[in-house]
C-alpha cells in the first residue's frame, strides 16, 4: 500500500465539503479538536458526550486510492468502527448500513477483488 498522495489536504477537504461537513455515518457536524460541535436534528448517534472530529477514512485500506468511492467522510467514532467491521474486498456478513451501499456498490463495478 502506497502513502497518502501530495494533495490529500485538498483532496480530503473536497470529500468532506461533498457531504456538508458532516459523518456519513451518524451525521454529526464537523469538529475540531477542543472545539465540540453541539449535535442537532441530523445526528442519528447516541448522546455520549463523545468528541467527533471529521476524518476521511479509506474504505479498502490503501492511502493512494483516492476514488470517491474509496473515501468517507466519518467521525472518529464512526471511523474505527467502520474500519473494524467493513472492508470492500470481502463479502459483507451483514446487510450494509444504508450509507455504505453507494460506497460498496461503486467498488464492485470498479473492479475491486472479492475473496
């Protein structure tokens, strides 16, 4: 797996702008660290109290692909959860949470191998 290519900054801005600054996820508005966002009628997480900074997380793992299909915009939160439970390249045990499926489908159409 390659590193994050030189425009990841932009790049990763352009993919958070893409779905109004906030997690695909839970839909929690954009944070920065020390400065809480307050939830509001978009969140759909539990009210835990948890910091949720805006992260782009490659969905198969390799920080060189860039297709949008390959980035989502997610909270921390969402972020580790989404990384331990989903990878493209497998076949889900699970029905996929209405969010990832433009996501999964987009992969598969480009080619993504599935073990």
């Amino acid at each position: 797996m390659m590193d994050y290519p030189e425009d990841w900054r932009q790049i990763a801005d352009g993919v958070k702008e893409r779905v109004g600054w906030r997690c695909v996820r839970c839909g929690h508005p954009q944070e920065k660290p020390g400065e809480p966002a307050q939830c509001d009628k978009h969140c759909r997480h539990k009210r835990d109290g948890k910091q949720r900074v805006l992260t782009v997380h490659h969905l198969d793992g390799d920080k060189s692909n860039s297709e949008w299909w390959n980035l989502a915009a997610l909270c921390q939160v969402c972020h580790l959860h989404v990384q331990a439970a989903y990878h493209p390249d497998q076949i889900p045990m699970f029905e996929l949470e209405s969010w990832l499926v433009p996501y999964h489908e987009a992969s598969r159409k480009n080619n993504v191998n599935i073990r």
